[in-house]
C-alpha cells in the first residue's frame, strides 16, 4: 500500500505570499475602484536585456538545424558558461581558489537550496537564520532533518537569531552547528555582512566543522566597500562553503530560470565513520541522477550577461531598482519609522510606528495607503512587527507609493 510523505504534513498550511493574496484580494472586493501598488512580491518588472533576448533567438534557430542541434548537455552545465562564471564572477574580483570543475550551472538558486539535503548526513545539527528565506527551514522538513514542530519552529532546526537589537545580524551560536545557511546581503531584512563579520563566520565553521551554505543572490546589489560579494573572498571558505547565485534578480530571469551552485573540490568534509567524502563528486552525481542540465538556449542567453553588452545591462537594472530601495529608505526615514536594508540589497525593511503587529500594519498598509507589503513575521517570529518592501517594482509605482507615505505627513 503506498502511504505520502508524512513531511508534506507538517509544512505550514498556508505559504506566506498566498496569505497576503487571499488578504489583498478581501480588500479589493471591500474597497472596489481603489488601486493598490503590490511592494510585496520578490519579483521583478525590468524585461530581459536585448542582447539576452538575441543570443537566446540565435540558440533557438541553431536548435532548428541538424547540424546545429544541441541535445542533452553537460549535467554541470556548458563550460562555455562555467568558464565565464569563473573569470568574471570569482578570477576579476580576486577568488583564486575555485576552478570551472567547481561551477555547476543550475536552473535557479531555490532548486539548489532545496536539493542541497540530499548531501547532508543524518543527524545534523542545522541552523537556520531567522528572519530569512523560507526555503531552508522548508526543504529540511520535507527531508525530515527538521523533526517535528516545536513551538513555532522545529525540534530538530537550530534558530539561528537575528534581533532587532543586533541590527538583525545573527550572533555566533554558542553550541556547535554542522550546517549553517547564510544569506547576504539578506532577504528579508536588506542586511548585509562585513567582511570581518563574514570571517568570523568562516574561522566558526573551519574550527566545527560545519557547512555554510552561502546565498549570494543579491551580490550585485552591494553598494558599500568593505563588503564580501562572496564567500571565498574569505580565506578557509574554500574548505567549508559552497555558495549558490542566481541571474533572476540581477537580468531578469525570474522566468527564465538560471544559476550556479559552487561547491568546491577543496571541501574538506567526511562520512560518519571518518571516510573522506568529495562533497564536488557526491553533487556531481546527485545532479547526473536526478537533473539532466539546463537548457542550451537558457545557458546562451546567461552567456551574454558577460559580454559588455550584458554587464552593462546588468549594472543598469541594478541602478534602477537600488534608487527604487533607496528612495522607499528615505522616505521611511523621514516618516522616523525605523529601517533597514535598501543600502546593498533592494529590499526595505522597516517597523511603522506606532509599533504594531506585522498583519496589522500590513492591513494598515492597504488601507492607509494602498501599498501591499510583506509581513515581516512570514519570515520568522523574530519578523514580528516589521514588514518588507521591495525595490523591484517599476519607478512610476514607487513614486506613487513614496508620494502615498509622504501624504500624511
Ligand atoms: C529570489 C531568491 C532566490 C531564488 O532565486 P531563483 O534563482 O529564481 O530560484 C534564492 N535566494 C534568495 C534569498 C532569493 O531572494
């Protein structure tokens, strides 16, 4: 008799982004004819660079003629990519210690993030960020390394604490962990890390032990100097890190789908019983059984990212929408509500006064000012009474939304 995954029954019942739907859709049939701006959504509204959408017809038409026709690829992707990921994203920015080996093209970050348990040992002591992304805590429950709920989190997930006091920076755990998931600059709180905070990040896993799974997905939106864009900026990460990237936020390819894991040979990590493992080879194989590549016209599209063309179409998108971030900032800091984030990340993370549960500022939001934002305590309990606001939407809209907060004022 088949029985369903038992895990499937302890994800919460209603996701985030679908309980803000319901909730925005409620106020529309209440207030009909009134026009809301959703700052909500993580995605983005910049189309694909020209010369994405060109290199992407060109592949279409090579696929359309037998000699030009390409099937199945490298599981790892085509080293033509590999080999431009590597110089531009690691080599120019002064990372040494990777190869094209340790480059895996991906159909996105979220997929990596979920697929990466399939590398974890048993038992694990894994710590999770909170606020932060939902994936990690989410795809740790479905392979059931999170055990049961507990209190608003999960038996076997270590919380990893980011207080409003500290700025919401994590602190160093005081037991060990032997998983860590980072992300920074962060979704939700718009934080980033320095690179002395990042070091003591890296020396913390070196002397446990532990693996840090870095999302870097908003590297590109680092504005400040003294900021690691990524983790192998750190000496030692190369032993203890692999670190995943995305071209959804920075070119677009929400729809798309591509990015790239690394996971390093010079991992050095081992079984239970002592035996060495290459964490490279077991993902290599993990991918070869169950993912067969990204497509060729996918991978020529992101090729193009890295012809000047494409760099700069990258930098552009990311002036747009980091004036989106910085603009929504200064607003909320004239209005004396607290804030974060909007400096090196497109999210604006703020707390309205007065201080107010996260879904009823949310509802305060809509109905004060029409602007649909994320509640805070989606991300976490340590969210509560804060709400994110995005930088993705268009410039017309965020005018629109900053005029909206300024007019009470
Ligand atoms: C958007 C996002 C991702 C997912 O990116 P995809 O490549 O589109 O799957 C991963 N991590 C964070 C923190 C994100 O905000």
């Amino acid at each position: 008799m088949f029985t369903a995954n038992q895990n499937f029954r302890m994800l919460p019942e209603s996701y985030l982004f679908s309980e803000v739907g319901r909730r925005l859709r409620e106020f529309k049939e209440k207030n009909p004819g009134r026009e809301v701006i959703r700052m909500d959504i993580g995605d983005v509204t910049r189309p694909l660079p020209e010369c994405v959408v060109e290199a992407m017809r060109r592949a279409i038409d090579e696929m359309g003629h037998a000699e030009t026709f390409h099937g199945y690829g490298p599981e790892q992707g085509y080293d033509f990519l590999r080999e431009l990921i590597l110089e531009y994203d690691y080599v120019q920015m002064g990372v040494k210690c990777l190869g094209a080996e340790d480059i895996f093209v991906s159909d996105g970050a979220k997929s990596d993030l979920g697929n990466l348990t399939d590398i974890f040992g048993i038992d694990l002591r894994i710590g999770v960020t909170t606020p932060g992304y939902p994936v990690y805590a989410d795809s740790n429950v479905l392979s059931g390394a999170a055990g049961i709920p507990v209190g608003g989190g999960w038996e076997r997930l270590i919380e990893i604490p980011c207080p409003a006091f500290n700025g919401f920076m994590p602190e160093l755990p005081e037991s060990p962990l032997d998983v860590i998931y980072l992300c920074y600059p962060n979704n939700p709180t718009g934080t980033s890390m320095t690179r002395e905070q990042l070091t003591e990040w890296v020396d913390y896993a070196l002397m446990c032990k532990a693996l840090i799974i870095y999302d870097s997905a908003y590297e590109a939106y680092i504005t400040q100097p003294g900021i690691p864009h990524s983790i192998y900026e750190i000496p030692g990460a190369e032993k203890v890190a692999i670190e995943v990237r995305s071209f959804s936020k920075t070119a677009g390819f929400t729809g798309v789908r591509c990015g790239y894991t690394v996971v390093p040979r010079t991992l050095e990590f081992g079984f239970a019983d002592g035996a060495e493992a290459s964490l490279n080879r077991m993902w290599l194989r993990r991918q070869t059984t169950k993912f067969n590549g990204v497509g060729y016209i996918v991978q020529k599209g992101a090729e193009a990212l890295y012809t000047p063309e494409g760099r700069e179409a990258i930098e552009r998108n990311v002036a747009y929408y980091m004036k989106n971030a910085r603009d929504l900032r200064e607003a909320i800091i004239s209005k004396r509500w607290e804030v974060f984030g909007g400096v090196n990340a497109p999210y604006v993370w703020f707390r309205p006064l007065p201080h107010g549960d996260s879904w009823k500022w949310f509802e305060r939001m809509l109905g004060e000012y029409g602007i649909s934002s994320t509640p805070g305590v989606g991300f976490g309990a340590m969210g509560e009474g804060w709400l994110r606001l995005t930088g993705f939407g268009s410039r017309e809209n965020t005018r629109e939304a900053i005029d909206r907060l300024m007019s009470d004022m």
